[in-house]
C-alpha cells in the first residue's frame, strides 16, 4: 500500500484540515499483519510484536503540511545507507529489488551534502529511500522519505542518480511549504533548479547550460502559464517546473552567485518548517544588491555609466535620454 496526497488527498485516510499553510507535528503509530513492513514519516522508534500483528511507532515529526503525510505498508527489507549531511539514511525495497534500489540511491548521500552546501542545514532528521515496482508513475514521497521508481534492467545502463527532485523537496516543498497551492513554482522550480545544481556539481552540465537547452524549448511552446498562479489543471506541468528553474537562474546570473546563494541561505533558514509565497523571494534578492546595482534593470539603467551593464544596455539607455529630451 502506497498513500500519497499531494495536493488533496489527505482527507481520504485521516481527518485533517487540508490546506498547505496549516501545519502540525505527527506521531505515526500503525498496526498490520506481522509479515507486513511500514514506512512513514519519522524515524521508526519501536515495533510491538502481538500474537499475529506488529504494532510500528515513529517519532514526531518536524512541522508539516498535510499533504506530506505519508504510509506505506509491504513486504519490505531494510538496509542502512551512509549518512548524508549527518542525515541517518535507510533503503526500504522489496527483496527481489533491494539490489536495483540500492544502485538508484548510491549517491543520495552525496546528493544531500550538494544540496545542504548552498544552505548549510538538512532540514530533516531522518531519510527513508523507497523502491517501488515501475508501474508506480510518481513514487509517493513525504518529510523524511524519498521514492524512487524501479526501472527494469537494460544492458549496459549506468545507475542513475534516482530521486535528485525528491531529496531536493526535503527544502523545497517539505521544509518551505507554500501557504497557497497558486505558488507551487516555489517547490517545484526550486526542485528542478536543484537538478541543475547536482549535475553542476557532480561533473555534469552547468545550470547555466541546463537553462539555456530549456529556454529555447519553452520557446516553442504555448505560453498560457502563468508562473505563480497556474491554476489547478497547469500546476503540475513541466513548463512550470522548467520556467522556475529558469526564474532562478536569471536571479543568480543578476545577482552572481555570492548574493544568490546568500539569499537562498537567509530564506531557507528563516522559513524552516514554515511557509512562503512568491512576493518575498521576488523582493529578496533586489534588497541584498548593494544600491549602485540596484538601479540595474533590463528595461534601462538610471545609473548613466554604469560599468555592470553590458554595452547595448547603455546605449538602449542614452538613446531613450536623447529621444525624450527631443521631446521635450
């Protein structure tokens, strides 16, 4: 059994007031058949074996949208994987497929030093990896677990770096939760560019390259999207996820990296375990800028010699000075 309730299904398994801004702490405690495994949110503090049944407990979780709760219940193994940012990490996976499991998730370790290095915190205090047979189309995650769809075996295939979205959404989403869904970009944009950032740092493409590949795809495509309110019908499509990437890299290219990653630093850890919306991150990093750059903009410079701007960019802006002293 897999529960997944993103964005409205929590009310189909427990009573609960559905909405992303409205977060508590959970104590999970689940009763099944003693052949059966579970996996839910919080590390497992204890199982109570009865004559046929097992009762599992996990420890409270840190605050959490309703939506991230999650359950699942098989007939699972588990195996210890090493820590990543000082994150105890399990793989929970069938036993004919603990050996696939295990080379999809051989890296997430080093997924979540990558991702906790711009913002120097792991959010969660415990990590379950799940595997789940192929057919599943968007494995069930949740705070503190991650699921990693099972892909059948093909000659000559490198294991791959499964689940870089769902370790990211331990930030994105889990941790920084938006109070309203018409902001999902702030999950998933943030996620997708996290995708960029692991093939940035583990010897792959730039983010820069990434985004270069994607604008020009999006260019072909209907432009009927708007980014922080899709509605519910868009708000799961990939141009979204790819325009919030590209939101971002647009800021880190303005900004440069110290101020971009200084800002994503400060709002992560002045949102932790909380909830955002899209106003602040527009106005975050404008206000980090030091004020000579602040008057930068596309639209034309108020600086007249301004050396950050590129040369096109000042003469767009001496000919708009000349035209409308002409006017005058």
């Amino acid at each position: 059994m897999i529960v997944a309730g993103q964005p409205v299904g929590a009310p189909s398994w427990f009573p609960c007031n559905d909405r992303p801004d409205d977060k508590a702490v959970y104590r999970v405690q689940v009763t099944v058949e003693a052949a059966y495994a579970v996996v839910a949110n919080g590390a497992p503090t204890g199982r109570r074996r009865g004559a046929s049944t097992t009762t599992w407990t996990f420890a409270p979780t840190d605050p959490m949208a309703t939506y991230l709760a999650t359950l699942q219940i098989g007939r699972y193994t588990s195996v210890d994987l090493p820590d990543g940012g000082g994150v105890p990490q399990r793989l929970v996976a069938p036993a004919s497929r603990q050996g696939a499991a295990a080379r999809d998730v051989a890296r997430q370790h080093d997924m979540l030093a990558v991702f906790a290095e711009p913002v120097r915190a792991v959010p969660v205090r415990h990590l379950h990896g799940r595997g789940h047979r192929r057919r599943a189309r968007d494995p069930a995650g949740g705070a503190g677990a991650v699921g990693v769809r099972q892909q059948p075996p093909r000659r000559h295939r490198r294991p791959r770096a499964a689940g870089r979205a769902r370790v990211a959404h331990q930030w994105f989403g889990n941790s920084l939760t938006v109070r309203s869904w018409h902001d999902i970009w702030l999950h998933e944009g943030f996620a997708c560019y996290a995708e960029w950032l692991w093939s940035e740092r583990s010897g792959g493409r730039s983010a820069a390259e990434h985004a270069r590949t994607h604008h020009a795809a999006l260019a072909a495509l209907p432009a009927d999207l708007v980014l922080a309110d899709p509605g519910p019908d868009l708000m799961f499509d990939d141009r979204l996820y790819k325009r919030g990437a590209l939101a971002l890299q647009a800021i880190r290219t303005t900004c440069g990296d110290d101020v971009f990653f200084d800002v994503l630093r400060s709002w992560t850890a002045l949102h932790r375990h909380g909830g955002v919306s899209t106003e602040p991150v527009h106005r975050a990093p404008a206000r980090a800028l030091p004020r000579s750059r602040r008057a930068c903009s596309p639209r034309g410079c108020t600086t007249r010699r301004c050396r950050r701007c590129p040369s096109d960019h000042s003469r767009r802006t001496s000919s708009a000075t000349a035209r409308a002293t002409r006017s005058r």
